[in-house]
C-alpha cells in the first residue's frame, strides 16, 4: 500500500480525516507482518533475516504514514536512528526516529507532526521520536554521548536527504567527539553500565541486552569501530587485523543467538521484554530444544548456553576495548618493553609474551602468566594478543602438562601468595585456563541451578566464595566480620582453604552427593599437587562438610547442649572448626548476598562460639543440663542486679518456667525478659517490648500475656502483615499459664528495626490485636512474591522425636509465602498442639522450618494417629492458602 505514489512532486497532504480512516488497513497490515516474522521464526529462518525483515516492514509503513501526512514535502526529513537506523528490530523493540527540518519550516510542521506521531500511536507503533534541525542535533550531540551515538546510525526513510548528510557532516568526529573522547566516554559508559547490573553477566534474571557480554557490549565494539575506523560491519575489524575470523565468527555466533533469544523472549512476553525472567526461562528452554536431563533440568542447560555465550562475548569485549585503546589513545605508541623474564615482558602496564611461539615451545607458562600478575602489582593486566593467544593454545594443558611437576608447583604457588589470589583465578576462568587445569571445573561454568538461593552460575559462586576468603585475611577489611578475620590470622595453612573453597561445589549437576564426589575430587587433587596426608585429608574434609554448619545453625536448636556436643564430635578439633566457620560464612555470602542477614552471622558466630567451647573442654566431658541452667541463672542475676532488680524476685518468677527456658535462652535474654515482666505494673499486661538490636543479629519482640489458643496464630500473622521476617520463635507457657514469647524478626531490606515510630507501630499493633482476642487469626493480605511462583515446591511434613528433651520435632518443608507461620499456627490451635519453640529457616523459595512442639499437656506426641491427622490438616491449609492466593 504506497497511499503516495499518485500524488504530484509538491503536492499537499491529504486532510487528517483521510489519514485517519486508514489506520485499520495500517494495523493489519502490522499484525500480518508479525505472524509471518512468527511463523518464519518456528520455520528456523536465520535470526538476521528477521530482525532485517521486521526493519524493512517497519520502514515501508512508517514511509506511507509519512506521506499520508506531508505528501510529498521536502522541508523535513524522517530518519531511523539506533537500532532501528542499524536495522536489527526485534518483534517489540524500541521504534527510534528523529524528525530533521529546516529551521524555517517548524511552524507550519508542527500540526502534521503532532498528526503523525498520534497516528502511528494508534496503529500500534510505540515509536520514540525527536524533532530537531541540524544545528539542534549538533548541540544535543555535543552534549550527551547517547545523543551522538544515535545519531551514528542515522538511515533515511524518506523525505530531504540533504537535511541527513548536513547532519552527517555537523556531527563528524571532526566536529565533535573526536575518536579518542568518544571512546573513552563510551568506555565510561559501559563500566557505568555493568556497575548497575552487578558487574556480572551471571545474574539469575539476566538482562540480555545491558548486562555485560549481553547486545550492548557488541554495540559498543561496533559504535567504536564506526567512530574511529568509519567501519560499517564487524568483519571490517578483521580486515584491520583486531579480530581473528574465528573470533569474528565467535562474535556473531553469540549476538545470533542472543538475537534469537530476544526475539522468542519478545513474542512470549508480548512486549518489550529484555530480562530472562522466571516467567519465561523454562517456555524458552523447551522452545530452544532442551529436554530435562536426569541430572540437568531444561531450564539449566539453556541458561548455561546462554551464561557461557556471554562469558565469551565479554571476554571479546576486553581484548578487543583493549586494541582499541592502544589504536586509539596510545596511537599504538605503547612505549617500550620492560623484560620480566625469558619469556614476559611489561609494556605500557600490560603483560605480554616475548614471542609468539612462547606458549608453543614452554606450555607451563600458561599458568606461569597469571603468577607473574601477581608478584608484579604495577601490572594492570594482559596484552590483548596475548589473552588471544593464552586462548589459542589451551590445548596445550593436557593429562602430560598436568602430571608435569612444574604446573602442579606454579599452581600451589599461585595459591600461596598474599596477594592477587581472586584476580589470577577471576583471569584463569574468564581465559578458560581453569577449566582446562581442573577439568571437572568444566562442567561448572555457567552452570546455574533454577532456584531462587543461588544467585550466581556455580563457576561465579565459588571464585565469589574465594574472594571473601581472601578478604578475611586483609587487615583493611578487619570490621566487615571482626570473628571471621581473627580466625583468619590463624589459619595455619590458607591455600588449603582456597582449595576447599575452589573444590567445594565441583561435582555439582553430576548426580549424587555432591559433597561426596566433590570430596574424591579433592582429595586426587591434594595428593597429586603434593600436598600431605594430613592436609589432604583436611581438604577433603571440608569439602564433604561444607554445609554442615550452616544446616546445623538454621535447622537445629543450638542452645541444645546435646546438639552443640553432637556437632562438636562431628568435627573434631578447634583447627578443623576454624577451617569450616571461615568456608561456611563465605560460601553463605557468596550464595546469595542479599541473603546474608545479621541474624544469619549471629547464629554461626553462636554456633562457632559453643562449640569451641565445648571442643576446648574435652568431648569426653560434656557439660551437664543441671551445670549449665545453674550457670545462666547465676549470670542472669547479676546482670539484673545492675538495674535494682530484687534477686529474690527473680527466683520466685523463674519457679514458674521450664527449664527449656534457661535452656534456650542465653543469660542477657534471660535477664532482659526478667526485668520486663518484673517492672512491668499489671495494668501493663499484655505486655509487648521490643529490643531493636541483639546478639542474635535481629529485633526482639518479646510479648508476655495470659495464654490463650491462637496467640501464636494471630502473633505471627500480625508481624508478618507488617513486612517482617520471623526468623526465630520461642514459645513458652509457664505454671500459672502466662505466655512468655519471644520473637526475632527482621525488616525487609533484612536489616534489625531501628526506626523508633516503626517499633511503635510494631508495639500498639501487637496490643490491640492480642488484648482482642479473635476465634481465628488474622489473615494476610501480601500476595506470594513473583519469582516464588515459578518454583512448585511440594509441601513435606516429617516427625521425629526428641527424647532429652520430652518432645516432638515437626519439620516442615514448603513454598515461601506470606502468613505461612500464622496457618501452622492455627492448625496448632486446631489440633489442640503447644508449641515450644521454631527453628525459621528460608532457602530460596522453600521454606524448612522445625517447630518443636508437645501436647496440652507438655508430653512428646507419640500417637501416630494424632501425627498423621496432624500431617493431613498442615496440606489441607497450605493448599487451600495456595489456592486462595
């Protein structure tokens, strides 16, 4: 349809009803487009065929909207710019024009501009559009780099094509950002960018198109190349001898398939969609081909395509940034080598090899490149030709080069040097040098793990985990985790903690235990690189350990004297523990940062502290129940003293508790609740404190009230309304049936509660809903977060018993969501259930929690009638709230 091609050269524009009425022949004419693009795509039409195709049909419409508003005029011209200028569109990307007149002619175009702009609106076109005269653009370019580098890509669609070339000619590099500003501010640009997102292409959403290695990084190697070398297409850099064909190739392999990843992401979402959101991750996995795999689901093998496309493109992206800034700023004057050996050599601050046949005739100086980074700190990094050919002869590391004594020593050096542990292993990755030394590393890159806890591919999270390791051994990072880098100063041997952290997560996705298999990986590893039967096994050790801790701290009632001795035999000696708290806090934040809470640290540090402890006094002498109650309460009295609290007083109120109690308090919560209750008038009650920070990292929210059946129902419904996290619950009633509860809880951000009027809130809140007791509890109105919903986890309910103590452990295993505490709570009320104490541990979207509960009457359950009616009634609720929400 060309609504312009019988009208004469000059002639005016139809009038705007004319116009209008063909907006629905224009917006079929786009749905048809689009079916076609789809159906060629599920056809395996090359992905450039289509991104060109939807150009051209974008263009052919947007030159018939033209001329059904300006006929023929040639006072203005209409201009595709950035992408769109580029032709690559995708199936809802971003429609970029720019309006160019002539100065003189504004007036009388800025009714059929307003016309247009509302026209292809309405036919469905999000269009972003600017209307500028030449001079305009030169003074927006000037000032903003994007500006300009739109303007770079300028396409005529129609109209005066001498408006285009004025501004071509305005806007040059000898005008303005001359090559070497434009390169460096685009280079400012994308570290600004990265920054943003992460400073990692590892991210468990991933944005295609901003996060580094995505599209933009190779835009950015195209802007530069067509800024300084006037080059129209990347092949052109292979002409000009910065890229290889294979690395050509390899550069359009990886933007092909993050085209045609975009492309599927845009028709799924059905909008502009650049974030590999839960949403979609698993349609586009089946619709890229990939099945579930006994050890690898769909989903995870997609994403490790995709993670290690972009590991190679961002890798590309450095050495070819790097050529550009020698070409560009240093003119290719990189000044004189400064020789280090036979075989390397510094020059303008980057390594290099002393010949091209160095890695050829010398193979261990693979390994010995990234040595030498580290004992030189002048040094800021290697010579794009050298990483080329570090990249190149890779092959070289075989079964000979690692059974050669010499890389097993250069290797064991690199782990022993104080300094530029994280940047050599972070080089050895990003160069494929790890993975071709350690061959079961391999199997790790870009290998991600489809839940929400890990938020990093395997290979990310354990040089992440090697990084904070190493920060626990630099004085300047001491007040970061004070415990953590103490321990650290005596670590005996610190490569060996490297090499569990390197080692920890190897085996991941090969099926089984992957502590186990990781553990015999460690182990060849040890022994082969020399390292003693002592030290090998200690390696070993922690690797198969690794989790234990953390999974004792969340899920475990550590004020349990019996758990602290059973964990303390596990270990062995004060020296394996100090190995294990350093790995076990590292690998905690390296998993998920935003996950690491101050109540997490406090329960290690708590672990860690006890077990000590206990491993100090001798295993074979544990501390009695009796010793330990008389302890507390003797330090808890004096603690109270200090206040004017009558001791006496105190013994007469603590007749009244059990000794679970002294048990699993320790001896300043004791203390503290005591003299709540004591100096509270009973006027007072019910009585709701709150102690903004503790020990335990968290907010205490300790209510003390007359007991009644959905306290703990209605409790925890209301914190939860209230956007906190409940990490921790201990529960008890005493012998005159007062309720002593005792919260921890946490803000949103996972931070403690400091805001005086939020604990105010918090407080009148509590009040008002406890003072009015309700006949159920009080529902929540937040809806299950986005991403949990991806995530079908099957709700698990398991008992055992809990002989010393005289109770039953119920776990809990389900899909997070809000007022989840509140529901058990009421099937408690329900079943006629008390609850002792709760163990709150999230991981990902799953919750495990462990509530330790007993009858009315303070007996462990024993009935398998009442467990299993009890298993029942937890389903019914937490599927009927699933339904719900």
């Amino acid at each position: 349809m060309d609504v312009a091609q019988d009208q004469p050269s000059g002639a005016t524009p139809p009038p705007p009803q004319a116009a209008a009425s063909l907006i629905p022949a224009f917006k079929d004419r786009l749905r048809k487009g689009k079916e076609l693009l789809y159906s060629q795509f599920d056809q395996g039409t090359p992905i450039t065929n289509l991104v060109r195709q939807r150009s051209q049909l974008i263009d052919e419409v947007l030159r018939d909207a033209w001329a059904a508003h300006f006929g023929t005029s040639d006072q203005a011209g209409l201009v595709a710019v950035g992408g769109y200028g580029r032709q690559e569109l995708q199936p809802a990307s971003d429609i970029d024009i720019l309006i160019l007149i002539e100065p003189k002619a504004e007036g009388e175009l800025i009714e059929p501009l307003e016309r247009l702009i509302i026209f292809l609106w309405d036919i469905g076109l999000e269009v972003g559009h600017s209307v500028r005269s030449v001079s305009d653009c030169v003074r927006e370019a000037s000032d903003d780099v994007t500006v300009m580098t739109n303007l770079m890509e300028a396409r005529l669609l129609c109209g005066d094509a001498g408006l285009l070339e004025r501004m071509r000619e305005a806007t040059g590099p000898d005008r303005i950002w001359d090559s070497e500003a434009f390169f460096a501010a685009k280079t400012r640009e994308q570290r600004a960018r990265w920054q943003k997102y992460g400073d990692t292409a590892y991210n468990l959403e991933p944005n295609i198109k901003e996060n580094p290695g995505g599209l933009r990084d190779i835009q950015m190697i195209g802007w530069v190349a067509k800024r300084h070398f006037a080059a129209e297409t990347l092949h052109e850099l292979v002409d000009q001898g910065f890229l290889t064909e294979a690395e050509h190739e390899t550069l359009v392999d990886g933007e092909t398939l993050l085209w045609r990843i975009r492309f599927a992401l845009h028709r799924l979402a059905g909008r502009r969609e650049d974030r590999l959101l839960f949403d979609y991750q698993r349609s586009l996995a089946k619709a890229f081909g990939f099945a579930d795999g006994e050890n690898n689901l769909a989903v995870e093998q997609f994403m490790q395509q995709y993670y290690r496309t972009v590991q190679e493109l961002n890798r590309l992206n450095e050495m070819l940034l790097q050529l550009f800034r020698e070409a560009i700023l240093l003119h290719d004057e990189i000044g004189p080598p400064i020789p280090i050996n036979k075989r390397f050599q510094s020059r303008s601050g980057y390594l290099e090899v002393t010949s091209p046949n160095v890695f050829r005739r010398y193979p261990i100086a693979l390994l010995e490149v990234f040595h030498i980074l580290q004992t030189h700190q002048e040094i800021e990094g290697v010579r794009a030709s050298t990483i080329r050919m570090i990249r190149e002869n890779r092959h070289r590391i075989d079964d000979g080069f690692r059974a050669d004594l010499r890389a097993r020593s250069l290797f064991m050096e690199i782990l022993r040097e104080p300094i530029g542990i994280t940047h050599a292993f972070r080089r050895m990755n990003r160069y494929g040098v790890l993975a071709a030394y350690i061959p079961a590393f391999a199997n790790i890159v870009g290998r991600m793990q489809y839940d929400l806890l890990h938020v990093y591919t395997v290979d990310e999270h354990t040089l992440m985990l090697v990084r904070n390791l190493r920060r626990f051994t630099i004085p300047k990072h001491d007040e970061e985790f004070p415990l953590c880098s103490a321990v650290g100063r005596r670590i005996p041997k610190l490569e060996l903690l490297y090499l569990a952290g390197l080692f920890h997560d190897i085996a991941k996705g090969r099926g089984g235990d992957h502590s186990t298999l990781g553990m015999r990986d460690a182990w060849e590893f040890c022994r082969l690189h020399g390292l003693s039967e002592f030290d090998s096994r200690l390696v070993a050790w922690l690797v198969e350990q690794h989790l234990v801790m953390s999974m004792t701290a969340q899920r475990k009632d550590i004020s349990d004297p019996e758990v602290v001795q059973a964990f303390a035999e596990r270990i062995g000696d004060p020296t394996r523990l100090d190995y294990l708290y350093l790995l076990t806090v590292a690998d905690a934040r390296a998993t998920n940062p935003e996950r690491w809470n101050s109540w997490l640290d406090a329960l290690l540090r708590e672990l860690y502290y006890s077990t000590r402890r206990t491993l100090l006094r001798g295993l074979d002498n544990p501390q009695a129940q009796d010793e330990l109650i008389t302890q507390k309460q003797t330090e808890s009295t004096r603690l109270v003293a200090r206040y004017g609290v009558d001791p006496e007083a105190c013994k007469r109120l603590w007749r009244k508790f059990s000794l679970d109690f002294f048990l699993h308090n320790s001896p300043d919560e004791i203390a503290w609740q005591t003299r709540q209750i004591l100096e509270a008038h009973p006027s007072q009650c019910p009585l709701v404190v709150i102690r903004p920070q503790t020990a335990r990292g968290g907010t205490e929210v300790f209510i003390y009230s007359r007991d009644r059946a959905n306290l703990f129902a209605s409790t925890t419904a209301t914190l939860d309304q209230m956007g906190l996290d409940i990490m921790d619950a201990r529960v008890m009633t005493t012998d005159d049936a007062m309720a002593v509860n005792s919260y921890q809880v946490l803000g949103p951000d996972g931070s403690p509660i400091d805001d005086p009027l939020q604990m105010q809130e918090i407080r009148a809140t509590l009040e008002d809903n406890i003072a009015e007791p309700t006949p159920t509890a009080i529902k929540v109105a937040r809806s299950v977060p986005r991403r949990h919903r991806y995530f079908p986890i099957e709700t698990r309910v398991s008992f055992s018993a809990d002989q010393p103590n005289q109770r039953t452990i119920m776990r809990l295993t389900t899909l997070d969501r809000p007022g989840l505490l509140a529901e058990v709570g009421a099937v408690f009320q329900d079943c006629g259930i008390r609850l002792q104490n709760a163990k709150i541990a999230t991981v990902g979207a799953e919750v495990d929690d462990v509530f330790f509960i007993t009858t009315e009457d303070s007996a462990p359950i024993t009935c398998e009638k009442a467990l299993a009616c009890l298993r029942v009634k937890i389903h019914e609720r937490l599927e009927q709230q699933t339904t719900q929400g």
